[in-house]
C-alpha cells in the first residue's frame, strides 16, 4: 500500500515503528495533490514549505523521544473559513481574496501543537453557504468518484482531499450538514461534534448557533483521533462547553469489535421515504440490518416537527448570515471597490459588496435582512426560533427510546455539476436529513453505507446521539464501519475509480 493510500491511524504506527518518516509521509501528499488536484480542485491554497518545515520538526521530536500527540507527523487539509496565521483565508469568496489572518483558529493552533503539518486550505461553497461547493468563487470541486459530479458542501474540497488520497486528515466546518453531506456523497466520514464541544473561535461565521467544525477522514478511528486532539473547552469561546471530552478513542476501538448487544437504536419515521433515492434508503436498511444482527435493539421513532426543520433553518440561518456579513463594509480589510467620480462611503460599500458576494451568498443577505425587519421578525424569525425548541424536544424524546438515532445522511446520491445550481429550493433539500442535528446542537457522524444501485456512487448512514455523548457517535460509527467492511471485503474508498492525472 502506498502511503498516501494508508490511514491515519496506519500512518502513526508507520512512524512510530521507525519505518517511514514525517517528511517522506508529507512529501508523498505534496505529490498527490501535484498529480490529481488540477482534475479534483479540492484545495485553493497549497503551502509546501510550511508543511515540509513542519514534518522536518516533527521527525526532530520524534528522534528525541518528544512527540507531541499521537497524531504528530501527520499531515491534514483545513476547510478555508478557518483562520491560520500566515496563509490565505479566503472562504471561498472574492470579498477575502488575498486576506492572510494574523491570527490562528484555536482548531488550528491546536493542530500546530500537537505536530500536524498543514497541508493547504481547501475549497467551499461562498462563506459555507451550499451544498456543493459549486458556489465557490474559485471554481467548483470534483467529486473522485466521478469527476462530472459534486462532493457536496460546503466542505466539498475538504472530503474530497481526503476521498482522492491528497489528505489523510482534513477539518470541516458544519453549519446545516457541511461535513456529514459530503461525507456521504464521496465515501468518507464526516462528523458534526455536540456543538460548544469544539472552540469556534477563529472560525469566520456564517451562523453563530449552528457552525461547528469537525473532522472528515476515512475511517472512524481517524476521526476519534482527530477529534480528541481538536476538542475540549476553549476560553476564547463563549459557546465553549467547560467540562472534558468523553474517551472517543476508546470508544471507537471498543466499537470496531462490531457488537452491539443492549444498544437501542431509533430509525426516525420522518427522514427516509419520499424523496428519498431507492439506493440510498437500500444501502440504509442494509445497514440497520447489520447492526439488529450485530446485538442492537432496533426500534422506530417519530420526531414529528422535523417536517419542518428545513424551513426553520432557512428563516434562522440567513437572519445570522446577513447580521455576520455587515461587517463585509469595504472599509476595514478585504476587497474595496471605488467607483469613479466622488462616491461617498456608502456608495464603495454597495459597489464592493455587489463585486465582492455571489448570488448565493446575496440571495441569503436578502432572506436575512427580511426575516429580520420591523413587522416580519415575531412573524419568521421569532415563529422559526420556536418551532426550534419543538425540534429540539423531539430529540430529547427520541433519546428516551433510543440510545441513538439513525437515517440515511443525504437523501441522493452526488448529483452532477450544475443539476441543481439554478434551483436553490433543490439545493437545500441535501441537507434534509442532517439539519435536525445543527438545529439542537447534538452530534452526528456520517459513515458510508455503500453504492447506490442506480448510479455506483456513495450514500451514508446517519448516526445521532444525545449532547456530549459524542463517544457513542464513535462506538456506533465503528461498529457499523467493521460489519460493512466484512461485507465488502474491505473499505469503500478501495472500489473507488483510479485517479491519474488529466482525466479531465
């Protein structure tokens, strides 16, 4: 196996064992992305030197017997609405174009103490708004198992770094599904944690109460392992949960023995059925009935006001995005457009703004501003932040029934570029599935489930469970990957399609 093709946690043994180094493990990605990233676009910005000057430092800890993490030497791709001191921060939009942050996110910082080398930043959807990273505006990401499709949003360029073997290792922002949604579509895994449970300082904002980042890797061990390392209450952050994470690495390898005997597990009524693709709901039971089989109590639940959770999040999520968005003014940093003749202030703010934001990004500020206006806020906004708390009260009686909870975490497979990129409305149902989660703040974790029959391409399974119980995320996703990798034979990301190069 080559080592880019190998896992984190395969990586960490490697260099442990004396058998590879830092250096030649981050050389290997650099090499990677230089071969397949013209053909994937998963990253906007590549900083080599960094990365191999950070692996050289690595390796020097490693020989002196001081290794900072278990994770240390290991390289990883970071979604571009995160802030790194020194490189580019972009989200995705020409209104940062260029912007270099003084400043690193606290994942970050993290990340850089405990030894990871930082491979790049990689591409989204404008300030996380999408579903398919078509609303970039550096150009779309490909998804590796078919090169004319979309790795979802808006964390696309981050799972499909990992999906293409670019990265081991990548962090994602989740705002309405951002790293569960492409997770599914690209065969990798993708986890939201319990929101507060790891820092969102540094992260740009799109919506305060709904953002969380997380990790997206290729196995679930990958992930507890990432997790533990980026996780764990941050004083910058006062949405910050003071108390400690619970043993998500454990959890993960107690889980990978695939028995689940005495867990309940609560397949929700309102996320599966119409709608949804006849693959993708296949590929869903399949995976139910591996776990009844595996020793787990399995028993349907209803969460009635889910029906409404995606109304609910576009009124609540675009009144945040356009209060965030003010601070875009042309007048402090970021891009500054000056019209000719004497324009006053206002009239640079309007030209930026009109220059600097996609239609995606304006379509939100408009939804915003108005569900926020005096007359309309007690009628959506307010009305919206209601039917929230009823969301929220679905879970917690749902968790009285069950441990966790389970649907398919996409309702389709990846669709083609452009299908859907002049129909919001088609847009926004990808996230159908996963906005409950970010709606009442509990984690989820997106495992692949399989190929759809229709089309050969990745769907996932959703898994759920209650505020910082984050480790039974873990102990389920594992349990669930190791059956289907006895089914299989191995993992998913082994059928995937060859990248060479020039395919496009």
């Amino acid at each position: 196996m080559t080592i880019e093709k190998r896992t984190a946690a395969q990586l960490v043994e490697a260099l442990a064992a004396g058998e590879t180094t830092s250096v030649a493990v981050t050389q290997a990605h650099l090499d990677r992305i230089a071969e397949v990233d013209g053909d994937v676009h998963a990253f906007l910005h590549v900083d080599a030197e960094g990365a191999l000057r950070a692996a050289a430092e690595s390796d020097e800890r490693r020989a002196a017997g001081d290794s900072s993490s278990p994770l240390d030497g290991v390289p990883i791709a970071i979604k571009d609405v995160v802030a790194t001191k020194g490189l580019p921060t972009t989200c995705g939009s020409r209104i940062l174009e260029g912007w270099v942050p003084p400043y690193d996110a606290t994942v970050v910082a993290r990340l850089r103490r405990a030894g990871l080398p930082l491979l790049g930043k990689t591409n989204m959807d404008e300030f996380a708004m999408g579903s398919s990273t078509e609303h970039s505006a550096f150009g779309t990401s490909h998804n590796p198992w078919d090169l004319e499709r979309v790795p979802g949003g808006s964390g696309g360029g981050s799972a499909a770094a990992v999906a293409s073997f670019e990265a081991p290792l990548a962090i994602g922002t989740d705002t309405g599904g951002s790293i569960r949604q492409p997770g599914a579509v690209t065969g990798t895994v993708g986890v939201k944690p319990t929101y507060g449970g790891v820092s969102r300082y540094g992260l740009v904002a799109l919506a305060n109460s709904f953002d969380q980042a997380g990790p997206v890797t290729r196995t679930v061990l990958d992930a507890a392992l990432l997790h533990e390392v980026i996780g764990g209450y941050d004083p910058l952050d006062s949405t910050s949960i003071d108390q400690p994470l619970p043993g998500l690495v454990d959890a993960a390898r107690r889980g990978a023995d695939g028995d689940l005997t005495g867990l309940r597990i609560g397949v929700v009524r309102e996320l599966g059925g119409e709608g949804y693709q006849a693959g993708v709901l296949a590929r869903f039971r399949e995976s139910v009935d591996l776990m009844t089989k595996a020793g787990a109590e399995v028993v349907e639940v209803s969460c009635p006001h889910f029906v409404h959770a995606l109304a609910t999040y576009y009124l609540i999520l675009p009144a945040e995005a356009s209060s965030n968005l003010a601070r875009f003014d042309a007048m402090r940093y970021g891009l500054r457009v000056t019209p000719d003749g004497h324009p006053s202030a206002e009239d640079v703010m309007r030209a930026t703004r009109e220059a600097g934001f996609g239609d995606e990004v304006k379509r939100r500020i408009i939804l915003g501003t108005y569900a926020l206006s005096s007359g309309y806020y007690d009628a959506y906004y307010g009305q919206a932040q209601k039917v929230r708390t009823l969301i929220s009260r679905d879970f917690e009686a749902a968790f009285e029934q069950a441990d966790v909870l389970v649907s398919p975490t996409a309702p389709t497979t990846a669709f083609r570029i452009g299908e859907k990129v002049d129909d919001p409305l088609a847009m926004y149902l990808n996230d159908l599935a996963t906005i409950p989660a970010n709606l009442s703040g509990v984690p989820g974790i997106s495992v692949p489930s399989g190929l759809a029959d229709e089309d050969g391409l990745p769907a996932g399974v959703q898994i759920l469970a209650p505020a910082m119980a984050d480790d039974q995320v873990y102990r389920v996703g594992a349990a669930l990957e190791a059956l289907l990798a006895q089914e299989w034979g191995g993992p998913l990301l082994d059928r995937a399609p060859e990248l060479t190069g020039g395919a496009r």
